[in-house]
C-alpha cells in the first residue's frame, strides 16, 4: 500500500508526518473536534488521539524490529482504530461519553477505505481484524470467549500484532489506569503464547475440526472431529456486479444452483423490494437438495456474517461440507458492471451492501477463498 508506506514513520528519525497524513486522508480530518470520554482520554478529541497513538506506536522497539512491510501494515491500523468514533461517539444518561460498537462498525469502514484504495485482500483483512478487535486485550482475561477471539484473530491477523496496537492506543491517551491496563495487554499476549497462537494461525487437527471448534463453545481445538459429511455445498459471497454467475459457469457448471436473482425474477422481486418470499423459496429449494444428499450452489450477496450463518447453519445441519468463495473487484469495476446488467441494482442498494460488508473468515466454514474476478 503505497500511500501508507510513504506516510509510515522510518528510520532515522522516525517521525510521523501529521500535516501530510491529514492532507491524505479526510477520514483523519474528520476524526477532529469528536469527543471523548474525559476520565480514559483526557489528552482531548479522537484526532489528537489517534496522532498519540501513532507516535506511541513509532516509539515501540518491537514496531521498530519489524520488517517494514510490516511496519507499514501495523501503522495503518493504529491510524484506522478509532475511525468509527465519529459515527458511534453518543452522550449517556450520567453525561459520559461513550462510543460503543466503534470496534465492530470500523471494521466495516475499514473495509470499504482500503477496498477504494486496492489495498490486497490479504493486507486490508489483517488491518480489518486488528481494529475490529483492538480492545480485546484491555479486559481479555475476563471473556468466557477469549479462546475463541484470540484464534479468530490468528487467522485472519496476528496476535503480537494485537498487542502492539492495544499498547499504542494505550499509550497514546491520558488516562489513570495506563499501568494496568498495559498489564493487562500483556497477559494477553503471554496467554497466546500457552495457546501457541501468538505470532501465526492457530493450528488445527483439519479443515472440519476447524468448521466444528467455531460452532461449539467449549470445544477441544485439538479435537479430532470425524468427518461425517454427505455433500458439499459452494455458498458464494459477493455485491451485485462481482460476476457471480460467471464465475458459477466457469467452476461448478454441472452443479444446481440456488440463485436468489432467478427466485426474485420469477417471483417479480425488485432487489429494492420485500426479499422475504426470495429468501423463503431459496430455502425450500436448498433443502430439498440437502435431503437429496446433492452438492450444490448457493447463489447470493451474503455479504454480512448474519446472512451467511443462516445458509451454513442449515447446510450444517444436514451434514454438509461448507465451501465458502468471496469474490470481489475494484470499485469502479463492480459499478461499470452493475450498469450493464439487464436489470442493475440501483446504487443506493448497493452503497448500503458495502457498509454491510463483512468478508468470510476461516472461522466460517471449511474452506474459505478470496478471489478477484477480474
């Protein structure tokens, strides 16, 4: 990521070059006058903040050893952790100011800022990860599901990474409790290490271990789990315009298909409209394969986690092999495309699937591919 490289702080000096970073990026700019709660960031609104961080980060010999791909992809993340705030900051009953859910909805934006600047795929899922789970290390120790997390997060990112985020965010604030919360943070990561995910994926006995360790709470991630599956089902995900069905003719055409555009055309759904009698009909047809005991393809946006959680619980229910594709292009592409649809998807239904973006994880299902249909 150029823009990032050229901005990231690098030896000798170090330095992180605000005004220029300011100038780059408005969503810096519009970090400025949001505020904050006072007792945990008394150093003042999230702009300030954010540029504390980044010079915590800059100052941290374990940043500084890294490799400067690396540096690079961990910089972007501290400058991104807090971009949500401005969206979620909220005044509650007793006064305080609180930003909840900035986590989960920078994810999102995150996202969509590093998809509009063809981040790779690989690179934007790993900032994405970092800042949707910047927190986790502040009060790890304390979740019932921190095994979970933490694995989640190997997968997709790094641990160490994590915890060097979480120490410059702490360290670029002014608050009270600074010592012990860095106590905390490294705990956190002395806890991946016992769990032997702190610098690399988690391992697993196979793919359905895997699949099964995420379904179960309190699962043995060592399990062996018996494969008993009967067949196979390809869910793709993707926002209108990424050649889905291109795709389907290229690498399953000898698969039936589940195709939530042809439902919605033979039932005279507009992709505006009403999608319940769709998704009802897609389900009836999905499981009339699954009692079959035939592969096949589901054919949808499934753009958020939610969504796909309904297909794959039903599939997984029915003792099916879940084969997950997430297919994308470049902004500009994926418009050019829609536009030339028989029937495009207006544009307004498409800005609000990317803010619904959530690209699939290992974590989701037996296998997981990001491809570009370029």
């Amino acid at each position: 990521m150029r823009v990032f490289e050229e901005l990231c702080p690098a030896p000798p000096r170090w330095t992180v070059p605000w005004p220029e970073i300011r100038e780059a990026f408005d969503w810096v700019r519009r970090l400025a006058g949001v505020p904050q709660d006072a007792i945990h960031h008394a150093e003042g609104d999230v702009e300030v903040h954010t540029r504390m961080a980044c010079e915590a980060l800059a100052a941290l010999p374990g940043w500084r050893s890294r490799p400067a791909r690396e540096r690079t992809r961990l910089f972007a993340a501290v400058l991104l952790h807090d971009v949500a705030k401005p969206y979620c900051s909220q005044t509650d009953e007793e006064g305080r100011i609180t930003a909840r859910g900035h986590s989960r909805r920078g994810d999102l934006m995150v996202r969509r800022v590093l998809w509009e600047l063809s981040a790779p795929v690989e690179w934007r899922e790993h900032v994405a990860a970092l800042v949707r789970h910047h927190q986790v290390p502040f009060w790890a120790l304390e979740r019932p599901d921190l095994q979970q997390i933490a694995f989640r997060v190997s997968l997709l990112a790094r641990n160490d990474d994590l915890v060097l985020l979480a120490t410059a965010d702490v360290l670029g604030r002014i608050c009270g409790d600074t010592e012990e919360v860095l106590e905390n943070i490294a705990l956190y990561g002395e806890y991946c290490a016992e769990q032997r995910c702190l610098d690399g994926p988690r391992w697993f006995p196979s793919d359905h271990a895997r699949f099964w360790y995420f379904r179960t709470p309190g699962r043995d991630p060592g399990y062996a789990a018996y494969d008993d599956t009967r067949l196979t089902v390809t869910v793709l995900s993707g926002l209108p315009g990424v050649g889905k069905d291109h795709w389907i003719a290229g690498h399953r055409p000898a698969l039936p298909v589940v195709s939530l555009d042809r439902l919605r055309a033979e039932l005279g759904v507009k992709p505006g409209g009403d999608q319940r009698p769709v998704v009802m009909a897609a389900y009836r047809l999905a499981r009339e394969h699954l009692r079959a005991g035939r592969s096949f393809v589901w054919n949808a946006t499934n753009v958020s986690r939610q969504l796909r959680e309904q297909c794959i619980g039903l599939v997984a229910d029915y003792q099916g092999r879940v084969e997950l594709v997430a297919l994308e292009v470049p902004p500009q592409v994926l418009r050019e495309r829609n536009r030339a649809r028989e029937a495009p998807v207006p544009d307004a239904v498409i800005d609000r699937l990317v803010g619904r973006w959530e690209t699939p994880d290992p974590t989701e299902a037996h296998n997981v591919s990001w491809l570009s249909t370029m």
